[in-house]
C-alpha cells in the first residue's frame, strides 16, 4: 500500500521558493472593473496564480517578470534585498557593527536585511535583529502619519546598493552622511522634494498598483554596484607593465613624413605643448574628437586626459575618483544567509528552551549541567555555509575595484565603458540611479545647512526697561 503526503498551496510560495510545476493562465486583457469597489478582477486572481511557476518561451510577452534571455541572475542579484532606517529608542544603545553616521545621527539607525520585498511593504523580517528592529513595514508615507497613527514600525525602505550611492554622493557633495535631515525631508511628505521619477520608471508604474517589465528596461532590475561584466573592463584597464606612462599618448606613434607635412599648414602646431593640453582639458570628449581630427597637433594627448573627462562626464563611475570603493559592509552582505541564520536560532532557541523547561521540571540536579554544556546557538551546516561563500565570492568578483590614477589607461576604460554601454545594465541603473540620488542628496544638503544655520544662530537678548 503507499502512502503519499501532499502539502497543498498553503503556506503561498513566496518567490524563493519551489512553484508548483505548472501554468497559471493570465489573460492580459481579459480584467473587468468591479464597478462597486473598482477593483480589477484580475487582483482577486494573483494569490491563486503566484503559487505557479511561469516559464517563459522565446516570444513571451508576459509583464509580470523580466525575461531571462534579456538580463540574467547575476545582473538582478540582490534585487529583492531591502534595508530600512528604523527610529532610535528612548534606551538605544550603540551597537559594535555602527556605521560613523548611525552614531552620529540623533534619532535614526539601520535595520537588518531582508531578502524579499512583500507587494504590500508589511511585515518584513530583518536579519539580523538591530536594537529594537526586530521587522518593520516598509513605507513612503511621512513621519506624519506614522506619528499620528502610532505606526513606530514604519521605515523608509531602500536597496542597500542604493544606499551606497547615496553614500557616496552625499561624502563627495557634503563631507558626510546625514541620516536625519534625509529622514527630515521625507518627512515633508513631498514627493517632489526626492526629485522627478526617470521617464522608465513613470512608464513601468503606468498602471499604478503593480510593475510593469517592460522589454527594453530590464536594466532597472540589476544590481548598480555588483555590476556583471565590469569589473573585468576595469581589470584590462590597469597596467602592470613597466614601461607604463599615464602621461603619455595611447595613440601609436605617426610616420616623420606624416607629421612634416601636417605641420605646413597647421597653426596649432606652433603652440607648446602645455597650451595644447590647456585648451584640451576645457573641452568635452566629442569637442577633443573633432579637435583631433582637424588638427593632428592634438593627435597625441596623455591619457590622464581621458580621467579628467571620466570624472566630468560619467561620475558615477566613482571608482575613477574615490579613495576607496569598497561598498559598506551591509551591501556585501548575504540576506538570504543571514536570513536562514536567524530562523535557525530562532527554532533552536524555542526547542532548546522547551527542553530546559522539561529538564528544571523533571531533572532539577541534572539541568545545571545540561545548561552548561548545551551550546546557545546551533552550527552552520556545512550545506548553507557553502552556498554563502559560493554567493559571496561572486559578489567580490563583481565588487567595484579602486582604478590606480598613474596605472590606469583612462583612454583605454573611457572607450571601453562607451562601446559596452547597452551591454553594461547594471553601469546603466547606476547612471540613474546617480541622476535620482543627487537631486535627494542636493536637498538633504539645504536641510542640513538650515539645521546648522539654526543650531549656530544665538537667540537674541531683549532688553525690558524697569
């Protein structure tokens, strides 16, 4: 006789997890408005589509996901990871992994990790629990309504490598990060204050209540600093060999006739060589590439030229110019592995706790030695610490790396980054996600210089006559 066991639909799988094997029909113009509650048939639908698994053919045409042969896993890693600012607690204390600005903001910290961003933004599960923030609700809505309703787990939600953005741009622009006076602006509750939406992002939100995966804008989904393909640009890029001059030409050397003759007729080749360079580094790359090619006097530029203009012309490429690009550690981090870590301390704890409690009952004189020897937390398996050093050392692979100033062909990683921009999604968001981030960064800075102005404005002595 057999015996099967069947879990059924329930609990609903939840995007890292096993589907059932099957198609889920969904009929993109098929929904009808409820005219009672004006809601779309078709959102009644979801909880009972979600729990199949949709593989997509060639011609697929579904918006509900981006198509594999279009971007891959390691383009999108860590697109469902999400970090909050939780608010601190009248008992908050400062905890050893404190990044500088979380000890000096007043009143705002960073949660743990999730790997996964439910559709609602509630109950999202933080790992590992920080102070007080155990999980929270992800939200937009301003410390306003939080306040008034009592809403105290309420976060400003982001990607964690979104975050390193605003890091960067906020220590290249102001000297620092102020998590206040950006929990400041969002208080405002305007959304124009966090500056206007990429003409994408305005197209895949057309619907309202849910993404659209529109083709042609898989780039929205990968990863803007753990970028496939560029860090081997990068590497190519940066010479060992011991004849290497970044203040030399990347062009090869004309022929003596060539020259001789182009000198003739060609003004430019009476000025010195510094006053060349001058007026090269006041121009942009299609002004230097005209000027070029009318005059071969600029035929032979140093390639510390082709830096200047990287870090005018793509400074999101901020391993060009930064000290170090090493992202902060929670944007290094595992979410799935620190997620795992924590359920297995939880399960542990609540079975290691029930069987103190049955040994103080029933073996009071043995339970002082069991509690000795018992270990507090159980081992990482084997399985699990395997696949977080597998993740992690892909993440290092595609980590952002520093671009030595004197041993980088600039003109070489310059042309490179231009020929390979459609093919580089991840550089692509990152250029976006620097257009969006700056405007935030900009209007954080005027909150914080008001703060300062404040702060440093002494109040003013009124004299009263007796």
């Amino acid at each position: 006789e057999w015996f099967f066991n069947a879990s059924g639909l329930d609990p609903q799988p939840e995007y890292d997890t096993e589907f059932l094997p099957l198609s889920a029909p969904y009929d993109e113009d098929g929904g009808a408005e409820d005219e009672d509650i004006g809601v779309d048939h078709h959102i009644m639908a979801l909880p009972t589509a979600r729990r199949y698994e949709h593989i997509a053919g060639p011609g697929c045409c579904n918006l509900r996901g981006y198509h594999g042969d279009m971007i891959t896993l390691d383009e999108m890693i860590d697109c469902h990871t999400v970090q909050g600012l939780y608010k601190k607690t009248k008992d908050w204390t400062p905890m050893d992994d404190d990044m500088d600005f979380e000890r000096d903001s007043k009143n705002y910290y960073l949660t743990g990790l999730s790997d996964c961003m439910p559709p609602n933004g509630g109950d999202v599960k933080c790992a590992p629990i920080r102070g007080a923030a155990d999980w929270f609700h992800a939200s937009n809505l301003s410390d306003t309504w939080k306040n008034l309703f009592g809403w105290g787990t309420y976060v400003l939600p982001f990607h964690p490598t979104c975050f390193e953005i605003f890091i960067r741009i906020s220590k290249q622009q102001m000297g620092r990060v102020s998590l206040d006076s950006l929990m400041k602006l969002e208080s405002t509750g305007s959304r124009n204050m966090f500056g206007e939406r990429h003409p994408d992002i305005v197209d895949a939100r057309n619907k309202g209540w849910k993404w659209s995966c529109l083709l042609g804008t898989e780039y929205l989904a990968a990863n803007p600093v753990f970028i496939s393909g560029f860090r081997e640009i990068c590497d190519a890029a940066i010479s060992d060999a011991e004849d290497f001059d970044s203040q030399n030409s990347p062009f090869p050397e004309r022929t003596e006739e060539q020259d001789v003759s182009a000198e003739r007729d060609d003004p430019f080749w009476k000025l010195p060589t510094e006053l060349k360079h001058t007026i090269a580094w006041h121009l942009d790359s299609r002004d230097i590439a005209a000027l070029r090619m009318a005059s071969r006097a600029f035929y032979h530029l140093p390639m510390t030229l082709w830096h200047t203009l990287m870090v005018r012309e793509m400074p999101w490429v901020y391993e060009a110019w930064c000290d170090d690009p090493t992202p902060y550690p929670w944007a290094m981090a595992d979410a799935s592995y620190l997620k795992q870590v924590r359920e297995r301390e939880e399960e542990y704890t609540e079975e290691r706790t029930r069987r103190a409690d049955i040994l103080k009952a029933n073996e009071p004189d043995f339970y002082p030695i069991w509690e000795e020897n018992e270990p507090k937390l159980p081992p990482v398996s084997p399985e699990l610490q395997a696949q977080t050093e597998l993740f992690m050392e892909k993440k290092r692979a595609m980590a952002p790396v520093k671009l030595p100033r004197d041993r980088t062909n600039w003109y070489q990683l310059y042309t490179d980054i231009k020929a390979n921009e459609d093919k580089l999604k991840g550089l692509r968001n990152r250029k976006r996600i620097w257009g969006t981030v700056g405007e935030i960064v900009q209007n954080v800075k005027k909150c914080w210089e008001e703060e300062l102005v404040e702060i440093n404005t002494p109040f003013a002595v009124i004299e009263v006559d007796s």
